[in-house]
C-alpha cells in the first residue's frame, strides 16, 4: 500500500449488465468487511476490474481500462474479475499491467485470494507487499496467477445490493438485488452460460433478511434481478428450508403439489413472499422471459400497488425462424399473447424487450417480421443490439454472417422505431398524474431547477423544484422535453 495512507484501499470498477453490477457491490463488502477503505481508480492500491464479455466491445472495454489504470495508477494492483476473465484468462493474464486473475467460478473468495490474513482483523494495517499472488501461475508469467476453474461445478451466489446512483450511502436510491445467477437455457448466439454457470437462487430467508434490511435502512424502492431471474427456485428443493421460510400462500401453487410434499418455489412464490414478509413500499421486477410470465405472475403485478408497473420482456427476434436457429424457447406468436396480456391487465406500464439486429442468416423478411411485430405491439421502449459473434458459441460458426453495415443499419431502424413508439407513450401522460421516487440529482435548465425523479411505470421525470431524495411523490405531468417527462408536485 502506499506508505502515506492509514489503510489500504480498494476500487471496483463494474461493466456490463445489473448482475454484474450486484456482483461488485457484493466485492465491495468482502472487502470493507475486511478493513479496507474505497479509493477512486488513480488512487487505489487495489483496482479490481470486474468485467463483461457478452460483446466484442465488452471486451474491448475491458482491455482499454486495464490500459487507463496502468497509465493514471502504475503502483496499483490490478485484478480482472468477472466474465471476460472466466471466458479468456489467459488472453487477460498476457496484458500489460494485469497482476492477478479471476474468473466467476472464484469471485466469491476474492478478498480472500489477493489479501493477506492479517487483512481479515478488524483495524489491521497491511503493506501492499503483503498481498497475496498465489495460485495457478501461467507459463509466460509466474508472476500472474489465474484462479479460475469450471464454473458448472460451481453453487455460490454473490448477493449485495447495488445501487443505481451515486458513491456513497447518502446519495443512493432504488437498490439493486440479484436474487438469481446463471442460466440453463442455451441460446446460440449467447456466451453467459459458460462464463455464470448454472441456474441457481439465492436462497428465500436471505432475500428476505437483505430486503429487510434495506427497509429498515429507508429505502423505498427495491429492484430485483438476476441472469435467467423468472428461474429463480427451481434449483431449491422444496421444504428443504432453503427458500420456504414463511412461504407466500399462492393456491395454484399449493393445488397443484404432490400429496405430502411442500410446494414448488417458484418465481411467483418470492414475489408473494416479499410482499407478505417485509414492508417494503415498491418492489421493481427486472427482465424476467417471456415463458416465465405467466398470468398469475401478470396478475399479481397488476393488482399489487407495491409493485411497479413496469414488465421487460426479451424479445430477440420477431422472425420464427430465426428464434429457431436462437434456440429461443418460444415463437412470434406466444411472445405477443403475453405482451398483449401484460398491455391488458396493466395499460399505463412501461413494457420493454431486448432485441438484436442481424443475428447470422438474418434476411430482409426475417428482419421486416421483426421490425413489424415491434410495430404492432405496445412496447414502450427497446434495447437493441447488434449480433456480436461469441467465440465458442454455436452462432459464432453459422453461415451467412450478416454483413456489420447491414447489421448496423437495422438496428439504426429499430432503434427509430423504439423512440417513436417512447415519445407517443411520454406524451399519453401530459395533462395527467403519475407516482414517481425522487431521485439523487438535482438539475438546473434554462428556466427552472428540477430534481431527477422515476416513474412507478419506469420513465424518468424532471420534477420541477428542488426536493428530497427517496421520496415517492405524485406529480402533475405538464409537457415532454426530449426523452423525459416534465411535471410539478401535484396539488
């Protein structure tokens, strides 16, 4: 460590998708529960770099920061975490300035890997020479150990909330807990499988411990998220006490047991569960598949007012050939039975998908049988991407690769389309109220200050004047300015 400083300290950069995002704030407890201070990256005697790999420009990012820390902070340790370490730790190993590596399959014993023991005492004082740099050492450099290993036979969970602003304690609003990791499908074009392993869920009572504990700390609005997050307990085993503490009565579920077995867990089962089992106000569901919104899960979000109205929903393709060549699990036609539902039951909610523009093989028709379904059906926003080839992936080896410019110019059209259909959803609302949580920023425009505040049903809202944060207020929405609403404490 530096030799100025009363502790070490330690910076986490994330990239990439909530879970990831989860996965660093989860590092940041392993670390200050072991004494060490946050530092920025130019600062840091420990910069851990917790990466993505679910693009070739995720890791291009990657590799640009690991360039950018070396450059502003030569004396820092730097250690590549995440799932461009677990897909390629040896491309990450042979980099300038990279010190140690390691993958998911050992993120959770990551504090515990580069520090010393003596870090693990309450008030230690540890040099930098004391961190450790053991393990798997490469061939090139035994200097730059890799702990990395098959993330299949891998069962823990990293869980701590994120949150979506800010550094520090009193900044923050609307925290972010992923509930759920790993995926059992196995979509073509998709690498995260092999780099998150498995389905697996963080177990029922500590998802209602940290749920709790976030209440009690004041916050308002929680987010829940995972990798495959409508999955969430089907890898638990059922009364094994493991998730059914205080179980939520649902009578679909209870109707449909074996006679003398406990009930299935079940996604729908964690959502009652929360609702009966903390006081929390708003409870915020993030990307869940489509064949895992089911209608009493539709339902439930519709009728519960803790829940906000908000459903995303992957899309991917509108083509049924193209999703059979995804491996996606259902067609065009099932995914818009449940858009339509989810329009039916909620008709004020942000509805939102992901979508990918040209996928290997995309035609003309196939990408007009998306762009057209998208049209006909009540999204509210999209995030498009375009087709990035997965090495390893059976995609990545299918013919007729779509050419990057056609590639880039439908999802330029897409992209169109998603901010038409935003702007017609943002000025629906003019002239009418809507509940909204006040958020951490506070602006000035040309006129008038406003305070940075979101919607229940997910658009954010400049909220005129200057007001507290993580605060559910109703606002009077008066006009549109750009991607926003603009609106007043309603009267």
């Amino acid at each position: 460590m530096r030799y100025d400083s009363p502790v070490p300290t330690y910076h986490v950069e994330n990239f990439g998708c909530r879970a990831t995002q989860a996965d660093g704030a989860a590092l940041e407890r392993q670390f200050e529960t072991r004494g060490l201070a946050r530092a920025s990256a130019a600062q840091a005697d420990l910069v851990i770099l917790n990466t993505c790999t679910v693009t070739n420009s995720a890791d291009q990012d990657a590799r640009a920061a690991i360039r950018r820390v070396r450059r502003q902070n030569p004396m820092a340790r730097i250690i590549v975490t995440g799932c461009y370490a677990q897909r390629a730790p040896q491309e990450i190993s042979a980099l300038p300035g990279v010190s140690c590596v390691i993958g998911n399959s050992h993120k959770h014993q990551l504090a515990e890997i580069v520090l010393d023991d003596a870090t693990t005492r309450p008030g230690a004082f540890v040099h930098l020479d004391t961190l450790v740099l053991s393990g798997q050492r490469t061939a090139a450099n035994d200097q730059r150990p890799l702990f990395v290993s098959d993330i299949f036979a891998h069962t823990e969970l990293l869980a701590a909330p994120v949150f979506d602003a800010g550094s520090y304690e009193s900044d923050r609003t609307r925290p972010n807990l992923k509930v759920q990791d790993g995926c059992d499908n196995r979509c073509s074009f998709c690498v995260i499988p092999s780099v998150r392993g498995r389905s697996r869920s963080l177990p029922l009572p500590q998802i209602v411990r940290e749920v709790n504990s976030l209440v009690a700390a004041g916050y308002r609005e929680v987010v829940i998220s995972g990798i495959n997050l409508g999955r969430w307990g089907r890898d638990l085993a059922a009364g094994s006490g493991l998730w059914a503490s205080g179980f939520g009565t649902i009578q679909s579920v209870h109707a449909s047991k074996p006679e003398g077995r406990g009930p299935k867990p079940v996604f729908e089962s964690l959502v009652h569960s929360i609702l009966d089992q903390t006081q929390l106000e708003k409870l915020r569901i993030s990307s869940v598949e489509p064949m895992d919104w089911s209608d009493e899960l539709i339902g439930l979000v519709a009728s519960s007012p803790r829940i906000a109205k908000h459903a995303h929903v992957p899309l991917q393709s509108g083509s049924d050939a193209v999703l059979r060549r995804m491996h996606r699990k259902y067609r065009p036609w099932h995914y818009r039975e449940k858009i339509e539902k989810i329009r039916a039951a909620m008709p004020t909610a942000a509805i939102g998908a992901d979508v990918m523009a040209g996928f290997p093989g995309e035609t003309d028709a196939e990408f007009e049988a998306t762009r057209r379904l998208i049209a006909e059906l009540p999204f509210t926003y999209l995030h498009v991407f375009t087709y990035s080839a997965r090495p390893g992936t059976p995609a990545a080896s299918m013919p007729n690769q779509v050419p990057a410019q056609v590639a880039r110019e439908r999802n330029r059209i897409l992209r169109e389309l998603a901010a038409e259909k935003k702007l017609a959803f943002l000025q629906s609302f003019v002239d009418k109220t809507l509940q909204a949580i006040t958020l951490n920023l506070i602006r000035s425009g040309p006129e008038v200050e406003f305070t940075e505040a979101l919607t229940d049903n997910y658009q954010k809202l400049h909220l005129k004047g200057r007001h507290e944060a993580n605060r559910w207020i109703t606002s009077h929405i008066e006009e549109v300015d750009e991607s926003a609403l603009v609106g007043k404490l309603a009267t």
